[in-house]
C-alpha cells in the first residue's frame, strides 16, 4: 500500500522532447512512490505525443494535447483539471527535480501554508551554477515587492481551484502572479532549504522572461495588484519593469528599487557593464 496523500506532478510542454524526457525521468525517480504524472502537450509538432503515449503504457501517466499552442498558463490549467493527487507540483519541461524533492515538500507542508517550495539550482550552459537561497517563510507583503519564491512549487489542488489556477491573460510573471494569489487567501509559503529543484538555465532557450515582450506582463501584473502594494512595493516593480525593457540603469536601481535590493541589483548591472 503506497504511504502518503497523492502528489500529482504536473509538467506543460511545447518541443522540447529531450529536455521533456529528462523532466519525466526526474518525475519517476522520486522516493516519494504515491505520484501521477500530468503531462499537457501544448500544440508540439515533433515527437512529444508519440513519446508521451508510449510513456502512457508503462507508468502513471494521465496526457492530453492542445491541437494548437495556448499558452503555457493554459497547458499548466488543463494538468490542474485533470490531476487526480489531493496535492500539486508544478514542473517546467526543462527544469528538472532532485529524487528526494516531493517527500520533502510534502513534509514540510503544514495547516497555514499556501505552498512549498525549495532552493533552487541554476545551470547555464557555460557550466556556470548558482544557488538561489530562499528565505525561510516568504509573505503575501515579501511578495508585493517582487517574486521571492521563484516558479516550482508543491500546494493543494483545492487552494488552485479556489483561485481559477494561472491567470492565462498574462505573458510574464504567471508565477509571481500565483504565489501572490496563494497567499493572500492561504497563508506564507515554507521553503524547505535544500536544494531540490533544477532550472536549466541554458541562454539558447526561448523564455518569454527573456524576450522583448517580458515588460508587458510585469506591467500587466503590475497594474493588477498594484492597488495592495505601498510606495516601496509600487516602485520595485517600476524597477522591474524598465529593467524588462533594458533600462535597468544605476539611476534607476537608486532611484526605484527598495534599498533591500541593491546588492543584487547592482551585481547585476555591473555584471552588464563593458
């Protein structure tokens, strides 16, 4: 008999077979043995479906395809639906997780609490790795700065469903967006300090985080929530917004961003300098 509640491990994708196998792999490795893979194909027009259908005859695994692209919001929405775990954990195509991260999650979990999440790894394909270190308890008011939790998470099915899951509207920030929600109506996020979450970093691959249109959705998250942000909060995300745009000048980082933030801010611009 498998222990523990049903964790349901949800992945959208969109051509990435190779990065999607590794996804999946880190998926069926978990020590954590009561979990369903949730994989949505958004449109795909290589292999992804026939390799996803062969998958489906040997694991639990629950797929379904989207005839034409919508979206990775609407993809990660339709593996919600479709999620039969009393839990979720949302997992990029090209990330990847460690084999101990949803028993640690799940433990970690606790009356109170909107999410879990953990450290972060990220590897760029210049073999350079860095750590995102969390703060232990992230708050609905550490949020309204900017995101602090990052994209992976753990949550209950009910919490998503009670907040109609990702909103499909915005370009960027959809993560930010949900944590936001999560907590305002559910309690702090827990971040388990450990790293058990893998970002491929990798410069090649397209993310809407990194394109030109980046600074429509910060703005469009911005006009959004900025209602419940103060002074500080509203001026972060100004920041956030002209860096989008490339113009994350000194000036600016004096001028916008809450003195908190400095040092990464200024590591970052000087990283950029001739």
């Amino acid at each position: 008999m498998l222990e523990g509640p049903l964790v349901s491990i949800i992945i959208p994708t969109h051509n990435r077979i190779q990065a999607l196998k590794r996804a999946v792999e880190s998926a069926f490795s978990q020590d954590y043995k009561n979990i369903e893979l949730v994989v949505v194909d958004d449109g795909s027009d290589d292999e992804t479906w026939a390799y996803l259908t062969l998958q489906k005859d040997l694991c639990q695994l629950v797929i379904a395809k989207h005839d034409q692209p919508q979206g990775a919001c609407a993809a990660r929405n339709k593996a919600i639906q479709l999620a039969n775990g009393e839990f979720i954990a949302n997992l990029d195509d090209d990330d990847f997780f460690e084999p101990n991260r949803i028993s640690e999650l799940v433990a970690a979990f606790r009356d109170g609490v909107a999410a879990v999440t953990s450290y972060d790894k990220f590897i760029s394909n210049h073999g350079r790795i860095r750590i995102w270190k969390k703060k232990r308890i992230i708050t609905f008011n550490d949020l309204l700065y900017r995101n602090r939790a990052g994209s992976a998470f753990l949550t209950k099915k009910s919490f998503l469903l009670e907040i109609d899951g990702f909103d499909e509207s915005l370009i960027a920030a959809q993560d930010h967006d949900i944590f936001l929600r999560l907590t305002k109506y559910q309690g702090h996020i827990r971040t388990v300090t450990k790293i058990l979450h893998n970002v491929d970093d990798e410069e090649s691959s397209p993310r809407i985080t990194t394109s030109s249109s980046a600074w429509l959705g910060y703005y469009d998250f911005y006009c959004k929530h900025k209602a419940e942000m103060n002074a500080a909060q509203r001026g972060s995300n100004l920041y956030l917004i002209l860096k989008a745009k490339g113009k994350g000048s000194f000036k600016n980082i004096l001028k916008l961003a809450p003195c908190r933030f400095w040092p990464v801010e200024l590591r970052s611009w000087l990283r950029k300098m001739p």
